[in-house]
C-alpha cells in the first residue's frame, strides 16, 4: 500500500476548513444540544441536520481520486451518531450516504452504504455506553471519537473492496486513499470532539460562575419570609427566582397547596389548588430532589393536557429536617433544562431553608415575648376571678364545707398559673389545673353545665405545651356553653387519628365563629389564648401539627389538640 502525502496534506487542509465552521457554529445557540446527552425529538432532529450538513460538505471538500472522492464525510456520520445515537446516526449516515451515491463514480454505492453504516455504528456505541451507566460523558472523549472513527473508516475500505467495480481499481484506490483517510478522519474526528469537550467544559465553569452570582442575589431574598412562609411572600420569591435563573416557571408549595406559581402556565397553575403533581407529592413524601427531564422521565401535566411545560425540577424545601413544602422550576417543552439551572434550583432551595430558619428562631423570640405578656395576663383573668369570688361569697350563706373547697380550688389554679415556669407539661399536669377551674366554673352554673371526662391513662403521660388545656377549656364554656339556652355540656376525652394521639375539648353549643379564629388577629375572635396556644403546639410538634376545629352549628364544637406521645 502506497502513502500519498499530497492526498494527506489536501485533506489536512479541508479538515481545517471543517473544524473552522465548526468552530464558528459552536459559538452559536444551536450547538448547545449537543453538550447535553438529555435530548428531545426537537434536538436530535437538530443534531440530524448538523451532521447530515456536515457529512454533505466532507464531501464536497473532498479531493477526486481515480473517478472517486477522498473525503472527510465520515467525521459528520460518526459525530451524528455519538450525540445523537442509533436511529439518528443511521439518518445521518443515510443522508450523507445519498447525497455522495448521486455524484456518481464506480464507488457510488459502496460509499452509500459505507456511510450509512458508519452513523449506525456510532449510535451503538452511543446506545451501549449511555445503556451501561457507568460514565455518560464518555461520550465526550476525543480519543473514543477517533478510535470509532478509525473503525468505521477501516470498514468503509471493506465495503469498497467487497461493493465496488472492478475489484482491481476498487484494490489500487483502497491503497492509494485508505491510510490519508484514516488518518485524516481519525484526528478530525477526535479534534471535533475536543471542541465539543471545550465548549461543554466552559458551559459548566459559566454554570459555577453563574450560581454564583445568582445565589448572591438570591441571598437580597433574606428577610422575605420573616413573617411566615404564605402565599404573598411566596409569590414575591418565585418572582425573584424566574427573572434569576431565566426558566419557564416558578412555582412553591407548602405540603397541601401550590401557594405561588408564575411564569408560563399560569393559566391553570392556580395558586390555592391542592398538589396534584405525583411528583411533587414524591419529592415531599420521601425527602429527595426530582427531576424529571421529558425524555428519560416522562412529564405530564396533572393540571391540563395541553400545558406548554415539558420538564421540572422539585426540591423540598426543609425546615428542622421537616418537609414543609418545595420549589418547582419548569421548562417549556421547547427548551432544554440546563445544568445551570438544576445547580441553581438547588442552591436556591438552601438559601430558601437558612431563611426559613432564620425566620422561625426570630418568630420564637418574638413569640416567647408575646407568650410571657399573653400568659401573665392569662394567668390571673379578672373575668374568672370575679365570678370566682361572687360564686364563693354565694356558697358560703349555704354550704361553709363547699365554700372552703371553692377557695382550695381557686388556690390551687392560682398557685399553679404563677408558679409553673416549664415550657411543657404532661397531660396529667394540665388535666390536674384544669379540674380546678372547672370545679369553680361548674359549681358557678350549677346544673346548667354538664362535665365529661373519659381519658384512657396511657395518654396521662403525653407531652404539650404548658397552659394549653385550661384556655381551650375556658374559651369552650366562655364562648359555647355559656351563650347557649340550653344546658351546656362540656366533654374532655383522647381519641387516635391517623396514628397520632388527640385529646378533643367538646361543647354542645356548636357557635364556632364564621372567621377561622385559628387564622384570626382579632382577640374577640381568638377565645382566652387560642391563637398562642395553636401557635406554641405548631413550635413543638411542627407546623402540620397545630389544634383542629370542627364544628357543627348549634350542635357542637371540637377543638383536637395534638399530643407528643415521645
């Protein structure tokens, strides 16, 4: 076999040329697919006409040798294939196949069938590496690049020699064009690689750069969530994250309800709907980031069939190792998820977290202030003293005995409110104060109130906050029973929901207020400490973990107070 260097040397000239556009265009937006293997039908069509135009000029750069053309086609079949796998490569190969078998020349066919088959190896070997998941961005290695393409060179030779006619002239033009052509298209190939390799390097140095600077300016975001994490607040957070990160959509959830969502989709991405996204439930269940990219994983829009979203990204937002809600960003179907954008996602739900702490200690301190002066004022309720005072003056004309049990139950509850200091008490400890004031309160109504008590002894030693109990039940006769015409029944007794243990406060008065005196402000609205009491159960147990209300009117009203059974 016989080593023409001018042959060579010409193809060395039109390799230059070649990797020249190809420089050119890897500047440009649309090389941006191929430094990503995630890829959706839009970006391997794209990929099919970037290397088919590749294959097609290889070949016209070519030099004419004996009534054929040594050319540099294979480097845009093989490339077709690495990036684009099987089924591409093999379009690829087929296109540029076609397009050498009409220029004509006793190598027409073979050539055909050489290129196609050179995209098609290419793509199995895309399709075995990414199938073995050991490491994807193998694919991105010049030397693989070179090494595929020497291979399918040296199998083109085959084809000519076994395809071509005469098998003498198809002989003399193997020997004259199959070492140049090895070689050239080798380092082509590997060469092309490299700058993709570069250009996929820079992109993930921006991405640092760009999380950089982006968590920087997601860090102005401090101080957003000082009052809570709720819907406005929210809405202001996601704003700042889409016009940050530049993706399609932005959306937050607590554990139960989007609570802000904009950017694309916010037709029917409605903040208040409960979570219907299984994926988003997922993420929350089980603590963990979900990505899901449209193609490995499919994405389906739980909200409407025809949603513009094609990908997203769930990270559970923490608060105390608790789940308490996540960030979602998307991307239309048009546009890839970049990396960028998952680092950024994710570091943006850290900053989101620190806040949120940082906000819940503040929330404390302020709450621990607000429960001392709530408490004091609690602790001695001129209301309940007065009427304690006239019901005992009242007993003593009747019955001394009961008079003097009257004012030991009065001490005693006295005594407790000013000399418990603990934060948590045992529900045998909060029944004990209680049982004082209800023996005031119900020898105050005589037979107009009735008193219930069925508590299973194993609940005796469950955790609460201190003075949580006697307030629930004060604000019971205070604003149930007391304002209803009939006889008024209170009821004390544990239930298990769910797992979890409940003592349940009842009344037969059923005047819960139209207004969530849960969510309310207004003290008229809140009972004697209600509001602090559901926001101090919230501090120990967790945010999920606040009093439930039920309530039917004009026949009961159910407060459910969560216990800490550890």
């Amino acid at each position: 076999m016989s080593f023409d260097w001018r042959l060579l040397l010409s193809l060395a000239q039109q390799m230059s040329i070649f990797l020249v556009i190809a420089y050119l265009f890897s500047r440009t937006p649309v090389f941006a697919p191929m430094t990503n293997l995630s890829l959706r039908l839009p970006h391997k069509i794209l990929i099919y006409l970037i290397f088919s135009g590749f294959c097609i000029l290889g070949t016209y750069f070519g030099q004419p040798v004996n009534d054929a053309i040594a050319n540099t086609r294979a480097v845009g079949a093989v490339l077709g294939g690495l990036f684009g796998g099987p089924v591409i490569g093999f379009l690829v190969g087929l296109t540029g196949g076609l397009h050498r078998y009409t220029l004509g020349g006793f190598t027409d066919l073979a050539c055909a069938i050489s290129t196609t088959w050179e995209g098609l190896l290419a793509g199995l070997v895309h399709f075995f590496i990414l199938k073995s998941r050991r490491n994807p961005d193998a694919l991105y290695s010049p030397m693989l690049a070179a090494i595929v393409t020497f291979c399918a060179e040296v199998s083109q030779m085959l084809i000519i020699l076994l395809v071509a006619k005469p098998f003498t002239e198809a002989v003399h033009l193997v020997s004259l064009i199959a070492t140049p052509m090895l070689v050239a298209n080798s380092i082509g190939a590997g060469l092309f690689m490299a700058m993709i390799r570069d250009r996929k390097s820079i992109y993930e140095k921006y991405s640092v750069t760009y999380s950089a600077k982006a968590l920087q300016l997601a860090s102005r975001m401090m101080g957003i969530f000082r009052h809570g994490f709720d819907r406005e607040h929210a809405n202001d957070v996601a704003r700042i994250i889409l016009e940050e990160t530049g993706v399609s959509a932005v959306a937050l959830t607590d554990r139960e309800q989007v609570i802000a969502f904009v950017g694309m989709g916010d037709d029917h991405h409605l903040p208040g709907k409960p979570i219907s996204s299984k994926v988003t439930l997922h993420a929350i269940e089980h603590n963990q980031v979900m990505f899901v990219d449209g193609i490995d994983v499919p994405y389906k829009c739980s909200r409407q069939k025809n949603c513009p979203l094609g990908s997203t990204l769930v990270i559970p937002l923490r608060s105390d190792n608790e789940v308490i809600g996540t960030v979602k960003l998307y991307e239309s179907k048009r546009r890839l998820f970049l990396n960028i954008n998952r680092t950024l996602g994710e570091g943006i739900a850290h900053i989101l977290e620190e806040q949120l702490l940082n906000s819940r200690y503040q929330q404390q301190k302020q709450l621990l202030v607000e429960s001392e002066l709530k408490l004091v004022r609690a602790q001695i309720n001129p209301h309940f003293l007065f009427n304690a005072l006239n019901t005992i003056t009242a007993v003593i004309r009747k019955d001394a005995n009961k008079a003097r049990e009257l004012v030991g139950d009065l001490a005693i509850f006295l005594r407790t409110n000013l000399k418990r200091t603990e934060d948590i008490s045992t529900l045998a400890q909060e029944l004990e104060h209680t049982r004082s004031y209800l023996h005031v309160e119900q020898t105050r109504f005589s037979d107009q109130l009735v008193i219930s008590q069925d508590i299973d002894s194993a609940f005796e030693q469950y955790r609460l906050p201190s003075f949580t109990v006697q307030p629930l039940v004060e604000n019971a006769i205070k604003h149930g029973t007391s304002q209803s015409l009939e006889t008024g029944e209170l009821k004390l007794y544990s239930t298990v929901r769910e797992e979890r243990p409940y003592l349940v406060i009842e009344d037969n008065a059923g005047l819960y207020p139209d207004e969530d005196p849960l969510q309310s402000n207004s003290p008229e609205h809140q009972g004697l400490g209600l509001h602090i009491v559901n926001t101090r159960l919230k501090n120990l147990l967790g945010s999920q973990n606040g009093l439930l209300v039920e309530s039917e009117p004009h026949r009961y009203t159910r407060v459910l107070v969560p216990l800490q059974n550890e």
